[in-house]
C-alpha cells in the first residue's frame, strides 16, 4: 500500500509492498532524490514497523541535511528503540502525541 507522507517541507511516499525483485536484498530503502521509501513486501508486521521506522529515520536526517553514510546505525538504534517505545507506551503516544487527529 502506498502512503503519502509530509516530512518536514517535503511530500514523500512510502510503498509498504515492494516486490522482491525491485528490493533485491534490502528491507527498505530511502530514496532521498525522488522522496520515497520502499519497504519490501511480505514482511511479518514486527520488521515491517521497524523497517518502515527505520526508513523515516533516514527520511528525518535527510530533511535535516545529515550525511546519510554516517546515520546508518544511528537510524537504527532510533528506530529500534521508538518501535519499542511506541508498543510499550500506547496510552501516552495515543493521549500525548495523536490527541488532535483521534477523530480520524
Ligand atoms: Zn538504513
């Protein structure tokens, strides 16, 4: 499924359904020209949401101009550590951070 995204002053997509050709050996990519991330299709819901965290960590570094060779394993330490974040702590993402779209 394709998703439109608002990072920053920029419009990406991100596709959650990549075939395995496309995505050859990768989970996820991050195309920082053409603002999209692709994340292979398939994956079981848990490296799915870390993979997609993952992406938009790198999605977030480059809106902030950082060099993408050097935030590899930062991206991946904040993305492992939202994703745990966000499950163990619902109530307050949900009440402190998504309290102006719960109608949604
Ligand atoms: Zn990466």
């Amino acid at each position: 499924m394709k998703y439109n995204l608002t990072i920053g002053a920029f419009k990406w997509v991100l596709d959650d359904g990549v075939s395995n050709e496309v995505m050859e050996n990768n989970l996820g990519l991050c195309d920082y020209e053409n603002l999209t991330i692709e994340i292979k299709g398939g994956l079981v819901e848990g490296v799915r949401k870390a993979t997609v965290l993952h992406e938009l960590g790198h999605a977030f570094f480059a809106s902030a101009g950082f060099d993408p060779k050097e935030e590899e394993r930062v991206v991946d330490i904040m993305a492992a550590q939202m994703l745990s974040f966000l499950q163990q702590n619902k109530e307050f993402f949900k009440n402190y951070f998504l309290e102006d779209v719960k109608d949604i």
